[in-house]
C-alpha cells in the first residue's frame, strides 16, 4: 500500500524531476534563473522541452496547454497535443523550447478593460519557471504569465510576479543596512485558508439561483441554523470525509500542501488549510484547489459552493490569507524573537506593514472587493470593511514603549493551571488571537482575513506586497542617507508609531461602536461595497505607488477598475434577471396554485359544514394574495431598474444606480417572496428549502 510520501507530488515536474532528468549543467542553469531571474537560454528551454515531455508522456499525457490565469477570476487552459506527422505516415511526440516558452491564445474574448479592440486577438503567454508545471488528466500543464500584443499585462499572474520583485528589491536594501550580504532573495509566502459549503446535486439543480448565480437569491430562514455551534469542529459527516479524503490525495498528487480540514460555523460549511509557501506559487495551488474541489465534489454526488454568500443567515465563506516574508536562507522577516523590544530589524519590517496598511487601505479593501463578498464583509461573521490591525498584547507594548521613550517592561509569561494534574501545564501565549480583526499579526505572519471564498488571492497580495515595498522604500532612502544609522532607526521607528497608530485596534471588530470610531474618531475608510471603493484604485497616491514599482502601468490600472466594476454590475445583473425569472415562472405559479386549492377546499368544507368558520384558509388566502401582488409588483420595478441601467453614462455611474437602487428592490423582493414561503404548503413550493440545502449531506 502506497504512502503518502510514495505518491506527493507524482503529477509534478518539480525539483525532484528536474535533477532526475536534467543534465546537471542544465539543471543548474534551469535553478539559476528560478532563485536568481536570470535569462534563460533556448538551449537550456530546449533540454527541459524534451525532459518534461518524455515525463508527461509516461505518466500517460498526451496534450499540454500553457495554464494562465486572465482577469476573469478563474484559470485558462488551451490543449495542444505533442504530435507531429513522421514522414512514414505516423507521428511522433514533439514538444520544442519554443513552444515550452512561448504560447499565442487568442486575447480578444478575454477581459482587457479597453487596452485593445475586439478585432486585436493577438495575445501571448509566457512560461513562469518559478512554478512547476504539472499533469491534470491527460494534459500537461505549463503556470504561464498573458499579456497583450501590446505587451500590457492580461493576467494576475504577472503583477503578482511583479510585486513579489518589488518587495524582494526594496527588502534587500534594508537586510543590506542590517549588515546582512548573504540573504539574495526576499519572498513573501502565504496559506490560504479555504471556505466552502457542500450539499447535494440533486438539491443544486433544482435551484436555478445557485445554478446561474452561485448563490440562494431567496429563502426563508430554516428552524435550526448556526444558533447551537454544533457544526464547528463537529465530527466530520463520513459523505463528507469521503470527499475530503479524495480530495487530498488529488491535491498531494499536484503538490498542493493540504493540511487542515475541519467542519466550519455554517452548517454544510468546511475549510481546507494548507502549509505556506511562496506567494506565486501559493496563488497557483489555490487556483487549483478550487478546481479540484468541485470536480471531486462530482465524483461524490455533491456540489461545492465557493461563494462568499450562497446562503442568507448563516455564515459565509472567506479566505484567510496568512502572509509572511523571508530571505532565501529561511529567516523570518517577521518573526518577533524571544526579545522583540531588542530585535531592531524585526521592529523595522512591523513598522514598515504597519505603515503601509494604513497608507494603503484603500488598495487592500479594493483587493477583495466583488460582488459577493460585499454580502460577507461586516456580517457579524467576518471582518467589516474598514481596514484595522491587530497586533496582541506584547507587540503593542513595545510600540508604546518606542513611541514615549518609557522603558519596556516587558510581559510576564503565565503558566497555564487547567485543576487537573495529568493535564500537561505550558506557558500561556502572550497574546490572544483575535478572529474579528481584518488583518492580525499571529506569531511570525500576519492573517489578512478580509479576502473572499472564490477571490483569487493574487489581488490581494499584489497590494500587500506593493504597499509594503513602498514602506521599505521610504525608510531605505532615509537610512542610506543617514549620519547616524541607530539614532535615525530610532526616530524613524518612533514617527511611524504616532503617524500610524490610528490603524492598530485590538478590540472587538463586529462591534458596531467600531465602525463609529474607526470612521469618526480615527478617520479610517469605510467602503461598504465595490461601487464604493473601485474608482479609488485611480487616487493619485495609488497610481503613483504602483507605477513607482513597476507593478502595473497606468493604462492596466485603468483596465482594471473597468473590468472590476463592469464584473461586479454583470454579477448583480444576472442575479436580477434570475430572481424576475423565479418570481414570475415559479413562486408566483406555486401561490397562486396553492390559493385556489385551499380556497377550493375551503369551499368544500363550507358546503358540507356551513357554520365552519374556515378561518385556516381565509387567512392564508389573503396574506399570500397581497404577498403575490407585493411580489408582482417588486417583480416588475426591479425589471424596470435594470433596464434603466442601460442609460448609465458610464461603468462607475452604472454600479451606483445599482448600489443605490437594484441592490434594494432585490431584498425587497426576495423578503416578499421569503415570508410567502412559510404560509406556502411545502410540497407547493418550487424548489428545496433552507433547511432542505443546509441538512441535505447524509
């Protein structure tokens, strides 16, 4: 019986592969440029053309694609097989440098937010030797950066590569002034944690909301829900670990660190967890978990959810996005030590994350901004929209001791006394941890919490990564130009702290007095959903930030934010459209249905026992009457609304009628149509409930 160890990573030509099937002048120029950004010679592109060809074909593939992820959110793919017509009449299996490096998918049917006409189709993607390639059926697949013909970035990949360069170059020059010349690399690395609901296809299908919207457009809430905290780290239904236990060995066979599962808050509601790793290659593992979820979701008879929201009242489904960076021999950039006070350079990193998510909250709020998680965000379940840093106990002691110059006294450890002696005692953490934060520090990482369930993570750590770099920009400068480094250390550390402190809340999140505080008092930003914050993404101060770095242009940030609100309009379009369409073809039918037989059957009763009051039916009758004609009228005004979308000036004009005004006739339909659900008989009702959804996996 084959081990874990056995069979980890078998679909992936990785470093293992490489130094098996490479000769080792190629192998080492290969890793050259992976740890160092050299250029890679054809020569070189060539011998690994041919060694991953041989190992795909022996592992049974026949095709390959180069695997890229456009700004639709989701990856893309397109199959070439390797072979070539011999001159006998057969074939052979070809597979050159050229095409290893180099692919031509067709650009104009994928988003590009203006940055060329539907005519221009030319596109290009290139190799990403930084992340392995790797075997999906019978498919090689080659992680690829896409960009125009023009040369601008289509993908999320390349500015994510872009801003890891920024951070590594801007990090050096500090490790540098700490006197550290080994270090040749700084990465930023992440685990992201994975949310998602399961119920059953037979239930999914027979809901066309979750079919075209992933999400429930309507609903009524269920008799039991969350309320008993009975599903969090419940056990684990043995559907469900099936599932789980497939899901594993596909994402082990890909390289895909797997770690934690666990039953989440919502019932239905699980999490996967993996090991951190480097940022670029984190995204593509998390790009392929989602994909590898739903697929063997199939396998098992059910259906994975990854949106933020798919069910109203219970919780939704986030991303928790654990960040830290490192040097290319191991060390922690993040890591307190036993003595943080004393640990300058630490202090000087802490800062630096400090003062870039408070210069550039705004960037981080609009990195997780979509339609879905507009509905997660601020729910009493996770973190608001306002941006907060949480840092624990000790960490704010010391920043306090920094900032007024007082002597720090450090945190006394305590031992944990549980009134049992074959209990085992141990040191109480210094900090607690706090689940409400948008962006906790957790030891030697901070958990950036605000990302949601279907998000791609590269956005996100784009921003970071790009705010933080600007940070070590500011205070390299500064020190480099210093007379006496420590006493300009000091100083520096010390601004950073009265400038920015304002970010730092280490109370209660979903507490509404917060929001007052964080708004009022502080004057954080409050962006409730994507309308409200995308057109920031063009602020002076964050073009000038992102250009600075190289990590995009002007022109690709344009594209952007006319991409993202255009996908955040389309999203709340269709589900308009979906909820007219099950108002009037479905629940409208099974009322009106359900009115004429009580009222028939009322009928009956009266005739046979005329002093029955009926009193059953003659109330039913007329709540759902006027709830009908609530739900035909509500019906008809959010059909008119869309349509008025069309004389929108703009994009940005288009997404504030619907924030301002599509957005509530749907909730006022949909609680129209919610309350008739419970008067409703429910073998009239169109399609499964709540309580059917949440409790279908048995």
């Amino acid at each position: 019986m084959s081990t874990v160890s056995d069979y980890f990573g078998s679909m992936v030509f990785d470093d293992r592969m490489m130094r098996a099937n490479l000769s080792a002048e190629v192998y080492a120029s290969l890793r050259k440029t992976i740890d160092e950004g050299t250029e890679l010679d054809i020569s070189v592109a060539n011998a690994v053309a041919e060694a991953m060809k041989n190992w795909a074909v022996e592992k049974g593939a026949t095709h390959y694609t180069h695997w890229f992820q456009p700004l639709t959110g989701i990856t893309a793919e397109k199959h070439d097989s390797f072979i070539s017509p011999s001159p006998d009449g057969g074939v052979i299996m070809e597979f050159s440098g050229k095409e290893l490096i180099k692919g031509e998918p067709d650009a104009s049917s994928f988003p590009s937010g203006g940055l060329r006409a539907t005519f221009e189709a030319r596109g290009y993607t290139a190799w990403d030797p930084t992340s392995y390639a790797f075997i999906k059926g019978k498919t090689l697949c080659i992680p690829t950066a896409f960009c125009s013909y023009g040369g601008h970035a289509l993908d999320k990949k390349t500015p994510l590569l872009r801003s890891m360069e920024a951070l590594n170059r801007q990090a050096l020059r500090i490790l540098r002034l700490f006197g550290n010349d080994k270090a040749k690399r700084v990465v930023s690395s992440v685990g992201p944690e994975q949310e998602y609901f399961l119920i059953t296809k037979e239930m999914y299908d027979a809901r066309p909301d979750l079919r075209y919207t992933g999400r429930t457009l309507f609903g009524a809430k269920p008799p039991k829900g969350q309320e008993m905290d009975d599903h969090y780290f419940g056990v684990i239904n043995p559907r469900v670990a099936a599932y789980m236990e497939d899901l594993n060995e596909e994402l082990w066979k890909l390289g895909v660190l797997a770690k934690t599962e666990h039953n989440e808050v919502a019932p239905a509601q699980h999490e996967l967890a993996p090991i951190y790793t480097t940022t670029n290659i984190a995204t593509d593992h998390n790009q392929l978990t989602m994909e590898m979820m739903q697929k063997v979701a199939a396998k098992h008879g059910l259906v994975c959810l990854l949106h933020e929201k798919p069910f109203d009242g219970v919780n939704g489904s986030g991303k928790h996005n654990n960040w830290s960076i490192a040097t290319d021999d191991g060390q922690n950039l993040l890591s307190p030590g036993a003595t943080p006070y004393e640990n300058a350079q630490f202090l000087l990193f802490l800062c630096a994350v400090i003062k870039a998510v408070d210069d550039y909250q705004d960037l981080l709020r609009i990195s997780v901004a979509t339609a879905g998680n507009d509905h997660r965000l601020g729910a009493n379940e996770a973190p608001p929209a306002v941006v907060s840093i949480f840092l624990g106990d000790e960490l704010n002691a010391v920043l306090e001791a920094i900032e007024t110059g007082a002597p720090y006294k450090g945190i006394e450890k305590t031992q944990m006394k549980l009134g049992a002696d074959v209990l085992p005692k141990f040191n109480r953490d210094t900090t607690d941890r706090n689940r409400t934060s948008p962006f906790a520090f957790t030891g030697n990482k901070f958990e950036f919490r605000m990302l949601g369930s279907s998000n791609s993570i590269a956005c996100a750590n784009i921003m970071l990564n790009s705010a933080v770099a600007e940070s070590l920009k500011i205070y390299a400068d500064r020190l480099e130009a210093a007379a006496d480094f420590e006493t300009t250390l000091h100083e520096m550390l010390q601004k950073t702290i009265k400038d920015h402190k304002r970010i730092i809340f280490n109370g209660n999140g979903y507490d509404e007095s917060w929001i007052k505080e964080a708004t009022e008092k502080r004057g954080l930003l409050n962006y409730p959903t994507t309308a409200d914050c995308m057109p920031h993404l063009l602020d002076k101060k964050n073009v000038e930030m992102l250009t600075a770095h190289g990590v995009y242009s002007e022109a690709e940030l344009k594209s952007r934010c006319e991409i993202m609100l255009e996908n955040y309009c389309k999203t709340i379009v269709i589900e308009a459209n979906t909820m007219t369409a099950m108002a009037k073809t479905q629940i409208l039918p099974a009322i009106e249905a359900y009115c004429a037989d009580t009222a028939r059957n009322a009928s009956v009763k009266k005739a046979l026992a005329p002093e029955l009051a009926c009193h059953y039916e003659a109330n039913a009758v007329r709540r759902l009457s006027a709830l009908a004609d609530q739900i035909c009228e509500k019906g008809e005004a959010l059909e008119e609304a869309v349509v008025s979308l069309g004389d929108a000036e703009n994009i940005e004009a288009e997404a504030v009628m619907i924030r301002d005004r599509v957005l509530g006739l749907m909730k006022e339909l949909r609680t129209a149509c919610d309350e008739a659900e419970t008067i409703t008989a429910k073998s009239y009702w169109p399609f499964p409930s709540y309580a059917d959804l949440l409790f279908s996996v048995k």
